[in-house]
C-alpha cells in the first residue's frame, strides 16, 4: 500500500532522513519509534509531499506520489496532481490542527464538498457517521476551543477519515495530550485498525506499539536501525541504539 | 450668532443626494480594493522574487504620495494617455489603488497571525489555495484584521470629500453648493458633520459585530 524507497530529506545542508525505505502492506499498522529529531515527522510529511523529497520515491496504492509519468517521461506533479493524491492520504497531527472556526461537523464536511465534491447533505451525513465513530455523537455544533485535547484529536481523526483516505499517517498523536486523554484516542485508534486501515503511525505509546502494530522501525539519526515485528524489535533489540533507546523510553514511561 | 436650523428642511434633499455618492463611491472604492488588497498581502510574501519585490517598490511609493495626487494622476494624467474616465470612476480607481496597498499591509499582518500548521492541515486535506484562502485563512485573520480594517474604511469615508476635486457631487461638495447659495454655511457643515459622523458610527458598529463573531466561534484565541 505505501511504498518508500531510498528517501532523503535536506534542508539546507542538514540531512533530515537518509536513505530511508519502507514497505507498508494494506490494512498494515506500521510503527515508527525514534528519539526527537531524528526524522520521523520529516519521513511523514514525504509521503504526502508536505516536504517534497530531496531524493528517493514514494508510491501509494500503486501509484507515484508527486512524480508524474508523461510519455516515457517523468516530470514534478503539478499542484492539481499533487491535491489529488493528498485525497488518498490521511493524516493527523500532533497538534490537531483543526479550524477554529468551524464547528466539528463544519471541519469534518469540508473537504468532502470542496475536494470529493459531495454534496452537503451527504457530506454531513458522512460526518456524523464518523463523529459518531469516534465517540462525539453529541458534539457535532461545538468549535474546536469548546472541546477537550481529546476530542479535538478525535475529531481531527474523522476529518482524515472523511476523505475516505487509503491509508493515515499519524504523527504522535497523543503527545500534546494530557495522560488521561491518551487512552480515548489510542482506543479510536485501535479499532481503525481492526477495521483495516492502513496506517502509519509516529509515537511514543511503547504499548500501543506492542500491541496494534504488525511491524516497528527505529529511525536514529534520519536512518532505519533495526525493523521488525513488534515483538522482536521492542523484546530483543539486535541494535546497541536501539537498546539504548528503548531502556531510555521504558524508565520515562514507567 | 443667529443660527437658523429650520435651514435643514430646504437643504436635506441635495444633503441627502451628497450623501448617497458618498457612501456609494465608500462602499465602491472597498469592494474593489478589499480583495485586490488580499492579493498585495499574499503577493508581498510571494516566494517568487518577481511577484514580491514589484509589488513591495509599488506599495512603498503608493503609500507615500498623497491621495489628492494619484486622484489627480488619474482624472488628469490618464486621458493623454488614452484614458478618459468620468469623475466617479476616476475617484473609484484612484482611491482603489492607493487602498489596496494600505489594506494590503492589514492583512498582511492578519495573515502572519494564522498559524502556518493551518495552511498545512488543509494541504493535507488536498485543499485548493484559493478555497484554503477564503474558506481557512481568511476567516481566522479577522480578530487581527478587524480593527485596522475599520479605521482605514474610515479614512476612506473621509478620504472620498477629496474627490470634491474633480467634480464628484458626494456629501462635502453637496454642502458647500448649498451653502454658496443659502449663505448659511455653519448650519449646513454641521449637519455634513453629524451625516460622516453617522456613517463613521455603522463602521463602528460593524466592527463590534465582526468581533463578537470572532469570540464567538473561538478564532480569537489559539487553543
Ligand atoms: N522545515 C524544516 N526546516 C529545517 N529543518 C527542519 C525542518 N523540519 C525539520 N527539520 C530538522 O530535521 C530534523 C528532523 O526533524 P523531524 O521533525 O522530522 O524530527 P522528529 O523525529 O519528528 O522529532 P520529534 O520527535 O521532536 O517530533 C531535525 O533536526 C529538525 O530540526
Ligand atoms: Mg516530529
């Protein structure tokens, strides 16, 4: 389903991510764990092309993101070509981000109607549906200020999911939040996956990792270390940093 | 001093005339220069040199000369060059051009006022620029742009007796053919007076509006 090959990412002459290829199979939950800085938020916004790449591909469900092949030839995607495979791709952030002006449903129906072109009696009903999805049947007339962190990541999670994405990207997503605001989101998360989305996920809940993920890479330095199933990767790290890492996160959490 | 109101009753008809083109040339000068305005703001901060440094060298010189001049610039020194417009056109394109920079510079400073993560949340969403725009970023510069917004759309009100100038029959010019003929000039430019400092009032009274919306809708605050 999502597809990196050889990535790198410079700005200026720091080199954010190097060399960086991943596979993520469909209905896949992927999970990238790594120290700050080390490039995990900059790999994300690749996929999407929010940071064009400096070198390397990415493909989406088959398909070149941001490269377009015209006769035998390939040329940068054009921002119409660009917004369009943005429609396919989810994504959330650590911040929501949501507008403060619109209402949840508001923020949840537009970009159904402005990019899908749905009209807005179906847009809304896709919206509660979702809304309801996540929980905050009961909020579709609330602004973003009026709700908890917890309900704003939630709906900030419909949003993505209203574009009917093939896969999310999510990036540590309940770090801005209080702790007894994680388990509410980690739990919508979770039954996206069971649902089969696709997903790549950036965090640092070792146990939702353990547990959700298929398959966990550690990224030090803008490179991959060590990937691999969750229950080798975080039970029996093969890599010194790796070690060094995990032994670091597991004192914090506990 | 023998001050005679009952002037009014003869006087409020070609007051009340003045009055309309005042607020019609008002209303006109910012319909036009309001989203030309939006376009200097988002073309100041172009990445494209040959966008930004045309338009910073125009705004520095527009800003700096004064609006009699470019009404006369217009009204005059267009129709040697071909092109002749009436005085109420004239007066529009005048003051339309040297507010679009002004205004330019309102929302300018509203635009930085967004936070960038917002233009980034609707490029993810695969959201057109315009639609991103009008639809996320706009609305979200109002707290900031509202109050400098209103006071140069008052400077506007004021600015169109200017056009007094070139023949434009607004609410100054209309006052001072009354007074010419009524030889009651003090009554007559104090009820000029109050009509500007009504029309001044329902800017007022718009830019309440506008910001009780945005408390209301919470863009006022960052969460
Ligand atoms: N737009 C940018 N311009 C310049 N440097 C950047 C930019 N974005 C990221 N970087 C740099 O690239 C490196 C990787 O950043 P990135 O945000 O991807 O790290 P991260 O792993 O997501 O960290 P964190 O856990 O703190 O979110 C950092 O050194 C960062 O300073
Ligand atoms: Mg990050």
């Amino acid at each position: 389903m999502v597809e990196v090959r050889n990535l790198k990412k410079q700005f200026g002459s720091l080199v954010a991510v190097e060399d960086v290829s991943l596979s993520v199979k469909a209905g896949e939950v992927f999970a990238i764990i790594g120290a700050s800085g080390s490039g995990k938020s900059t790999i994300l916004k690749c996929i999407n092309f929010l940071e064009p790449p400096t070198a390397g591909e990415i493909w989406v469900d088959g398909r070149r993101v941001g490269v377009v092949q015209t006769g035998g030839r390939l040329r940068p995607a054009r921002a119409s070509e660009l917004r369009l495979s943005r429609a396919e791709i989810g994504m959330v952030f650590q911040n929501f981000n949501l507008f403060p002006h619109f209402t949840a449903l508001q923020n949840v129906i537009e970009a159904p109607m402005a990019v899908r072109g749905l009209s807005r009696r179906d847009a809304v009903d896709l919206a509660k549906e979702l809304l309801d999805r996540v929980g905050l049947g009961d909020k579709f007339d609330e602004h973003p200020r009026r709700l908890s962190g917890g309900q704003q990541q939630r709906v900030a999670i419909a949003r993505a999911l209203a574009m009917r994405p093939k896969v999310m990207l999510m990036d540590e997503v309940t770090s801005a939040l209080d702790p007894e605001l994680v388990e509410e989101v980690l739990g919508v998360m979770k039954t996206l996956a069971r649902d089969g989305m696709t997903m790549l996920v950036v965090t640092h809940e070792m146990a939702f990792a353990r547990d959700v993920a298929n398959s966990v890479v550690f990224v030090d330095g803008g490179r991959v270390v060590e990937q691999g199933p969750p229950s080798e990767l975080l039970r029996a790290p093969q890599e010194a940093r790796t070690k060094a890492f995990l032994q670091r996160i597991l004192r914090t959490d506990a | 001093m023998n001050l005679d109101f009952g002037i009014i009753a003869v006087v409020w008809p070609a007051l009340l005339q003045g009055s309309l083109v005042t607020i019609q040339l008002t209303l006109a000068v910012l319909v036009c220069a309001t989203p030309l305005a939006v376009l200097v703001a988002l073309g100041r901060d172009s990445r494209l040199p040959a966008v930004r440094l045309p338009l910073a060298v125009m705004s520095a010189i527009l800003r700096g000369i004064p609006p009699l001049l470019v009404l006369f610039i217009v009204f005059f020194g267009l129709p040697p060059a071909g092109l002749a417009l009436d005085p109420f056109p004239s007066a529009v394109l005048a003051m339309t051009c040297y507010m679009a920079f002004y205004f330019g510079e309102v929302f300018r400073g509203g635009l930085q006022s967004v936070p960038p993560d917002q233009w980034r949340a609707a490029d993810a969403l695969g959201l057109k620029r315009s639609r991103t725009v009008v639809r996320i970023i706009l609305p979200q510069t109002l707290p900031a742009v509202l109050p400098p917004y209103i006071s140069h759309a008052t400077e506007v009100l004021k600015g169109t007796a200017l056009a007094t100038a070139v023949a434009v029959p607004e609410l100054t010019s209309a006052a001072r053919q009354v007074f010419v003929v009524t030889f009651r000039p003090f009554e007559v430019l104090m009820v000029a007076a109050v009509i500007y400092a009504v029309l001044d009032g329902i800017l007022l009274a718009l830019q309440h509006a506008g910001e009780r919306w945005a408390a209301r809708t919470g863009t006022s605050t960052r969460y």
